[in-house]
C-alpha cells in the first residue's frame, strides 16, 4: 500500500527506496517554485495576521476563529498545489534521466510502450 508521501508524488513508486530515491526527492524539491512557495506561505501568514486583528475585533471569537481557519487552509492549500506540480515535474525529469520510462508532461508509465507517443496525453517520447 503506497505511504502518504507515495500517494502526493506518485513518481516515487518507480524507485525503490534508498538513498538514491532521497537524492532525486531532495533534488526535486529544492526547485525555484518550492522559494517562491515559501515566500507566498509568507504573505499568506502576514496578510492573516493582520486580518485576524481587525477579525477578532469585529465579529463574535468563534466566527473569526472559523474563518481565519478557513482562509490559512485555503492559502495553505493553493500553496501546495503550486508546489507540487513543480516537484512531480522535477521528479519525472529525473526518472527519465535515469533511464525509467516515464512521460515527463503527464506522468504516464511507458513501460512496454512501442508507438513513440503517450497514449494518455499524446507527446511524442524521446528515444
Ligand atoms: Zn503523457
């Protein structure tokens, strides 16, 4: 059963763990998005600090708790999304390197695959 970690970056499924799976992994995630996420977390944890301040003194405690809760979740999320895409990116760029048959774009394992071209998004494969 694929660990949590397995079940956000579906490429680590392909390697086998080890050190050589936590160097890609850490290669990976030391990408520019990952800064540029890292600053956006930034921002989002300012900006609702400051609206907790005006929050907490306009509407009931229990309100602004579950909204300011809501807006970091939301923030928190978006972040992550950004982020990810760029690590699976980053990861299957690797796993291609390697010699691992995979589609760079979309992810697709091309093992056994003949026609030069993803069945599921229609690039054509580099030899
Ligand atoms: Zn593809």
């Amino acid at each position: 059963m694929p660990s949590l970690r397995e079940k956000i970056l579906p490429e680590l499924i392909l390697l086998e763990p080890g050190p050589e799976r936590q160097r890609m992994l850490a290669y990976a995630i030391h990408g520019p998005r990952t800064r540029i996420a890292a600053f956006l977390l930034a921002v989002v944890a300012t900006g609702l600090t400051v609206l907790c301040d005006k929050l907490i003194r306009s509407i009931p405690s229990t309100w602004s708790l579950l909204i300011i809760i809501f807006l970091f979740l939301i923030g928190f999320g978006m972040v992550m999304w950004y982020t990810r895409q760029d690590i699976r990116l980053r990861l299957r760029t690797q796993l291609a390197q390697t010699g691992i048959p995979i589609c760079i774009p979309c992810g697709y394992n091309l093992t056994g695959n003949e026609s030069g071209v993803c069945p599921e998004c229609g690039t054509a494969i580099a030899k």
